[in-house]
C-alpha cells in the first residue's frame, strides 16, 4: 500500500449534544468531536407552535 492510499484517522471521538467546544483536551489534537453546539435552540419556536 502506498502512503497516498493510508486515511489518518482519529485516535479518540467523543459524541456530544450539549458544549462540544471543551472536549478537544481529552480527545487531543488528533482526535475528533461529534457535537451539536446549537441544542435547544429551536426550543422558543416549539413553545410558539404548541401554544397555538
């Protein structure tokens, strides 16, 4: 296998749905974070819909 076909891959993932922005110290530079820093933001629209 040549050098061209190796794919880095990360050694540590984390799976985060609140803050992702402070995982980065435990999975490392190499690592990868899976996040969704905008959770709950549609909340006051949901509220809006459900009151109607």
């Amino acid at each position: 296998m040549s050098d061209a076909a190796v794919i880095a891959t990360p050694e540590a993932v984390t799976v985060e749905a609140g803050a992702s922005g402070s995982w980065w110290k435990y999975v490392g530079l190499n690592g990868g974070i899976v996040g969704l820093d905008s959770f709950g933001a549609s909340a006051p629209n949901l509220r809006r819909a459900l009151a109607n």
